[in-house]
C-alpha cells in the first residue's frame, strides 16, 4: 500500500471511528433508540464523517500547495490556528442545523450552545492538525537528510573521479618517458614495451569508467607496468610477490596501488646505488584487506607532499577517505635504513 492509500484508509476510519463513537454516545444519554432515532444517528454521522474527511483534506491540499512545512514555527502556528477556527466553526454550525431537527433548543442559551459545539468539535480537529503537521516536518526533515546524503555522494563520486582523472596522465607521462629511452637504443624492448604500455592504457581507460575494481585486475596492472620499468632497468630492478588468493576478489580503488608501485620505482630503485627492489603483498583478516608495497629507498619528510614520496600519495589517502570513510587506512613509513614501506588497509564491509 502507497501513501496515497494509507492516507485514505486512515482518513475514512479515523473519521468514521472517531465521529460514531461520538454519536453513539450522545444517543446513550439523550434517545430511546427508535427506528427514527437511528436513521437521525446514521444519517448525522454520515455528514460529519464527509465532513471531517473534506476539510482537513482541504487543509492538506493548502498545506502543501503554499509550502507551509518550509515556514517558522510563529508562520505556521497562527496559519494553522486560523485554519482550525474555520473548520471548526463550520462544523459546529452544520451540527447545530442536524441537531436543530431533533433537540429542543428553544430554551437554551445560544452563545452558550455555540460555545460548547464549538469546543466539542474542534478537539478531533486539532488532534488532526497537530498529527499531520507534526508527519509533514518528520517527513520534511527526512527528505531533507536523504537530499544532503545523495548530494554528499555526488561531490564525492565527482571528486573521485576526478583524482583518477589526475593520477592517469601523470602515470601515462612516466612510462612514455620510460620507452622513449628505449627506443634508439634498443627498438625491439621498445616495441615489447609500447604493447605492454598499451595494455596498461586499456585497463586504465576502463578503470577511469569505475569506482572500484577487483584486485585480481588492478595486480595485472601492476605487473605490466613492473614488466615495462623491468625493460627499462633490467636487473637492478627485483620484484617479489606474495599475494594471497583469497584477496583477489577484494574491490579496490583502480589504478591507486599501481600510483604506489610507480612512486616506489621513481623515489626508491631510481635513486638506489646498485640494484633495489618492489615487494607486494596482500593478506585478508576477518575485517580488512591489508596490502603491504615495501621498496628500496629513504623516506624524506618536509612540508611538500610531491617530496614526501610523489603526487599520487596525498591522493590515494584523500580516495580512501571518500570511498570507506575513516574505516580505510594508509600509511607509509621507513621500515628501516634502506626500505619504505605502504600500508593499505581496506575494510572488507563497506
């Protein structure tokens, strides 16, 4: 059942309940219950169930129409006080004409009557108003959270990608750069490494298009850049895998470890004396995907973030933060004299 429906459905009992069990106990006190009598009972709470219905329908149908929900308290309070008067004054004077046809009142006291109907009628009448207009800011609010929730989502979707947009280029730049030293020297490692690279482009190009991916993908990425700076610097670079199977499902951020693994070669093997090495390792525990690059190389602190390991590790804690909030963690740090180490930590229930 839509809201629509439920309106309805409640709208009709409620009046019907309310307006009946107020008939019926008039009629215990004050008739015999003849056949008459009945039909006046029936007839009577027929009208003013209608008109119960009709007007706080009406006062919804205002309600909505001018946006009262958006007004301050005062705006609304004497807006809805106004609009109780009016109902209330309509039904106690068609009650007052029912009632005319079957209750003496040329005796009574008519302001005084007109008090009592009037106080009588409209305590159903504010009970309704105070329901609805107390659903209609619940309701106003909620909508309100859901708006900001699906707005925040947005800028965070626009904001992600928009750091993907930033890490690729930069990516595509350093291993252009790594063929092009290639190509006069050695055209045939050059040729291997522009379809290694190419490889690398369409992973990347389809990465671009989501906001996570397998890691089982973004490790292929990974090897193929590693095989393309492998060609570049044949022996001094030694690479080292430990990659538990049970991770390779696991989504991640696509092209974010492989922005890790280009800054452990550049600030790491590029500078080292000799040789050096990348290590990847990945492990699941109950709550995170732990994945650990640990590279030859110095970790140097000051207050630039490109010195501080490369562009793309502001980055990678700024995307973590916007896909798994603060569950996520990452962290780098000098292991020891000669070795740097990343630290991924993603949760696994997102």
């Amino acid at each position: 059942m839509n809201f629509k429906q439920s309106y309805w459905v409640f709208q009709v009992i409620g009046w019907t309940f309310y307006i009946l069990a107020t008939e019926l106990s008039n009629y215990l006190v004050l008739f015999s219950f003849s056949y008459e009598e009945v039909e006046n009972l029936m007839f009577n709470a027929t009208i003013n169930i209608l008109l119960g219905i009709s007007l706080t329908h009406f006062f919804r149908v205002f309600f909505k129409t001018y946006n009262w929900v958006k007004l301050s308290l005062p705006s609304l309070g004497v807006r809805s006080l106004i609009g109780i008067l009016l109902m209330t004054a309509l039904m106690a004077a068609v009650n007052i004409s029912l009632d005319e046809n079957i209750l003496d009142f040329s005796n009574s006291n008519w302001i005084l009557l007109d008090i009592t109907y009037f106080i009588n009628l409209s305590k159903p009448i504010i009970i309704w108003v105070l329901i609805y207009i107390f659903y209609a800011y619940t309701t106003e609010r909620r909508n309100d959270a859901i708006e900001r929730i699906k707005m925040q989502a947005s800028i965070q979707a626009s904001e992600a990608k928009i750091l993907r947009a930033q890490i690729n280029p930069h990516f595509m730049f350093n291993a252009l750069n790594s063929i092009r030293a290639l190509i006069l020297e050695e055209p045939k490692k050059a040729q291997k490494g522009i379809t290694q690279l190419s490889n690398i482009l369409r992973s990347s190009l389809v990465a671009d298009r989501k906001t996570t991916i397998s890691l089982k993908e973004e490790l292929k990425t990974i090897e193929d850049y590693l095989a393309l700076e492998k060609v570049r610097y044949e022996e001094r670079l030694q690479i080292a895998w430990n990659t538990d199977p049970d991770t390779l499902n696991v989504e991640v951020p696509p092209m974010m470890l492989q922005t890790l693994v280009e800054n452990a070669i550049k600030h790491g093997v590029q500078k080292a004396a000799k040789w050096g090495f990348v290590e990847i390792n990945t492990s699941k525990t109950n709550e995170y995907l732990e994945i650990k690059i640990r590279n030859t190389g110095v970790l140097e602190r000051n207050n630039n973030p490109r010195v501080d390991g490369g562009f793309g590790l502001p980055n990678t804690e700024k995307r973590l933060n916007i896909l798994y909030g603060p569950n996520a963690r990452f962290e780098i740090f000098q292991e020891d004299n000669q070795t740097v180490c990343a630290v991924i930590k993603i949760p696994l229930i997102s």
